[in-house]
C-alpha cells in the first residue's frame, strides 16, 4: 500500500498525516505543494467527488491575504486559482488509488490501512 500526500511541511495537519501512516509503517509519497503545485488534473479529482467548495481554506491566512471573501469565482476559475495559489487548499489532500480525502481524516484512513 502507497498513499500520496500533498500538502506543505509547515502546515500542522499535513505533519499529522505524514506521522499517522508513518507509525503504521504505509509508504507515503509527499509531494510539497510549496515546491511543486498539484497539477489541475489532480485537483479536478478531488473537486470531482468532495466539489470545489470543500477544497478552498477560507480560514486561510493566504485566503484574507488575497481579499477573497466576497469573491464569486466560477469551479473552474476556482481550480485555476487552487493551482496557482497552493496555500488555499485545505491541506493535506490524500490519495491511495481511487480513495480521496481532504483535510484530516483519520476515521477514513484508519479504515484504509485496517487499523
């Protein structure tokens, strides 16, 4: 089992998840968003089954920073600027195979590694 996080190392939930299958000893590949965008492919995936809303960290510093409170951005726009801008995801996004989650989500993972 091989699970991708993406997320930044300075965000506490994506060192949460990072440790969480860590200590359950599951191969991890951490792609730093800092470092390398996700591509807007990967980010549809997501948006496909938790919607684009669920992506987006409103409480994020980087979400005020852009005064984006009253933004009414299209899904797609939304993707874009996701893309461009990696700290107003909600970290970490996960993924093993087809599984998703967003956020942490350690009822979820759990159940993946059978823990």
């Amino acid at each position: 089992m091989e699970v991708q996080i993406f997320g930044v190392q300075k965000d506490a939930e994506t060192r949460k998840a990072l440790r969480f299958f860590a200590e359950r000893r599951v191969r991890t590949h951490f792609v730093d968003l800092r470092e390398r965008p996700a591509s807007l492919g990967e980010l549809r995936r997501f948006a496909q089954k938790f919607g684009v809303a669920k992506l987006v960290d409103r409480e994020s510093k980087r979400f005020a920073e852009l005064g984006l409170r009253s933004a009414a951005l299209s899904d797609e726009r939304w993707l874009d600027r996701l893309a461009e801008e990696p700290m107003l995801l909600r970290l970490p996004l996960v993924r093993q195979q087809q599984r998703l989650t967003v956020g942490a989500a350690e009822a979820e993972w759990k159940s993946w590694v059978g823990k």
